[in-house]
C-alpha cells in the first residue's frame, strides 16, 4: 500500500492528502475555514464554476460524509457508498479537464478506484475529454464511464477494468495488458500501437478504430465489432476472434498466427490466404 492509502485509511483526511500529490502550488482550503455544511449542500451548492473550487468543495463534502458516518478505514454501506458516487459523478460534472485529472489520480492513489478497493464507484462518471497521458492507472476501475475523446496516450492501464466504458474517439495509445474491456465501446478510438496482450475484449466495439500495429496477441475479441478497422500489422497471435465481425478491415501483414478466426466475419476484409493458412478458420 502506498503512502497517500496508508494515511487515509489511518484517518487521515482527504482535503489534507489532496496537496501531497498536487505539482503545482497548494489548492485545499481547510475545512475550519469554511462553514460547516452538510455534505449533500456543501457539494451540491457549489457556485464558482472553476476547477480549483470546484475540487475543494467536493473533497470538503467526502471529508464530511466520511467522519460524520464514521466510515474511517472500512468500505462505506450501500446508502453511503450511493450518495459518495453520485456526488463524485457531479463533481466531474463541473470540473475541467486539468481538475478531472487531478481528482482520478488523487482518487486513485488512495486505492479508492482500483479494481481490488473500489470504494468510490465511478459507473457512469463523466469524463469525457479527460487528458490522463502518462498517468499511472495500474487495476483502476472505470467500468462504464464515459471516456470518450479522452487523451490516455502512453497510460499504464495494466489490468484495468473498462468494461462497458465509452472510449469513443479516445487517444488510447497505451499499455493495457490483460485489461478488462467486455463490451466497451471503441470505435473510431486511436489504437496504434497500444499493448493489450492478454486483454479481454469480448463484445467491443472497435468499428473504425485505427489500430495499426497494435499488440492483441492471447487477447479474447470474441464477438467483437471490428470492422472497416484498421489492423495492419497487428500482432494477433493466439488472439481469439471466433465469431467477430472483421468485415471490411484492414488486415495487411497482420500476424495471424494460431489465431481463431472460426465464424468470423471476414468479408471484403483485406488479408492473404498465406495468412488465414496460419490462423483457424
């Protein structure tokens, strides 16, 4: 456990926390500074429209709602855990790019939207445009949100949960082994190059996604839709695509080798026969 986890689940507070990993000058107003509010108004009734207020209030109404209902270092009941996303969900809401940003990579150093401690549930959170290039995001949960035109160019995202999530048009040029990616939606995504050996991609989207030279090699793609995509030079060695639309896709001195093409939609798809010799049709 890092250092930022260990003294949150030690009590420390979250308004404190938030300037330890900050890289630029300190942003938190102190809870004594401020009147003390319930949580739900202290979030809800935010004014200013700017990102650094914005973030304040919110980390002040989860400080409140974490002490008043004594959730310390235990994962918070339903009703709590209820009222802790929707307010999470707002305050994406309101912030701009840079806090967005700033709140999931503060969110995930306390370990609160890893796979393994998803404490703060992030289905259906806004972060649509999102600039989360050369985060470290190893296991975060963001099952279901919406991350469409997010920029994740070059992103660790080893192990991460994205199912079900909207990368629609994102910048997805990453590290994504053994990712968890059932049925998100990809299309039209920037891929090129990205890693994604072992990932999980049952029943995606990745109509018209460029994925030139992209590493999908042991990765589970069956059902998926990926046609008119670009996969040119792939690597999809042991990849199992059985029963995926591949229809109309760029497969140009794609690696084919023990790949499982049976029942795939292969029409007007461009690929060799020297190709499909090496793959199970």
């Amino acid at each position: 456990m890092n250092m930022l986890a260990q003294r949150y689940r030690n009590g420390g507070r979250l308004s404190d926390l938030m300037s330890l990993i900050h890289d630029s000058r300190p942003r938190v107003i102190r809870s004594s500074s401020l009147p003390d509010l319930e949580p739900e108004k202290t979030i809800s009734e935010v004014q200013n429209s700017s990102s650094e207020v914005a973030l304040q209030s919110y980390l002040q109404g989860l400080d409140q709602l974490i002490y008043r209902k004594k959730l310390g270092g235990g994962k918070p009941g339903q009703r709590v855990r209820a009222l802790i996303q929707s307010s999470t969900r707002e305050a994406l809401l309101r912030l701009g790019p840079r806090g967005k940003r700033d709140l999931i990579l503060f969110l995930y150093e306390l370990e609160l939207i890893t796979s393994d401690h998803s404490e703060i549930p992030l289905v259906g959170a806004d972060l649509s445009g999102i600039d989360m290039g050369w985060a470290m995001l190893r296991r975060v949960n963001l099952s279901h949100a919406n991350l469409e035109t997010a920029d994740l160019n070059l992103a660790n995202l080893g192990n991460a949960v994205l199912s079900g999530a909207n990368l629609r048009q994102a910048r997805l040029r990453a590290y994504l082994a053994r990712a968890d990616l059932v049925g998100a939606d990809l299309r039209e995504a920037d891929l090129v190059g990205a890693k994604l050996p072992g990932a999980n991609l049952v029943g995606a989207t990745m109509r018209l996604a460029d994925m030139q030279g992209i590493d999908l090699s042991g990765a589970t793609i069956t059902g998926a839709d990926l046609s008119m995509a670009n996969l040119s030079n792939a690597n999809l060695r042991e990849a199992n695509l059985a029963m995926s639309d591949l229809s109309r896709s760029n497969l140009t001195n794609a690696d084919l080798r023990g790949a499982d093409l049976s029942g795939a939609n292969l029409f007007e798809a461009e690929v060799d026969q020297s190709q499909l010799d090496q793959a199970t049709i």
